[in-house]
C-alpha cells in the first residue's frame, strides 16, 4: 500500500508534495512531466509483455485462442443482438 502511496504522490502533481526529484507540482510543464514518464513506462513495460508472449510458443498460442474467442464472442453477440 505505501509504494502505490508513494507512486501516486510521484506520479500525481496535483496529489503530491513537493520534493526535489519529484516534478514541480501544480504546473502544467510538471504534469505533462510526469504524464510522459508514465507513458513511457507502460510503453516500455508492454514491450516487455509482448517480447515474452511472442518468444513463448504456449503462451502465444494461448493468446491466440483468446483474441479469436473474443472476436468470436463479440460477432455472435451483434448477429444476435438484431
């Protein structure tokens, strides 16, 4: 609980207070700072999500399976829906 805590008061200018490594608060340069560094962390955090499935054959199987059931489950959903 303390580290989503503190990632909030890091990642969230308006909720956090001032320290010297955090962005300046209140600011619309510290926000946009700190919405990039977050950004750029689940850019580079599904990169390494996507590395894994695509070098795993099981695991990419799986995947597979999942988005064909779901493509599958949506198109039996709207022909039914009419």
């Amino acid at each position: 609980m303390e580290m989503v805590l503190g990632m909030l008061m890091w990642y969230m200018p308006v909720l956090g207070s001032s320290t010297p490594s955090a962005p300046d608060n209140g600011t619309l340069a510290g926000l946009l700072q700190s919405a990039t560094q977050v950004l750029t962390w689940f850019i580079t955090s599904m990169g390494s999500v996507l590395n894994f499935v695509l070098d795993n054959p099981a695991v990419l199987m799986l995947f597979l399976i999942l988005l064909v059931g779901a493509a599958v489950g949506m198109l039996f959903r709207v022909w039914h829906s009419a």
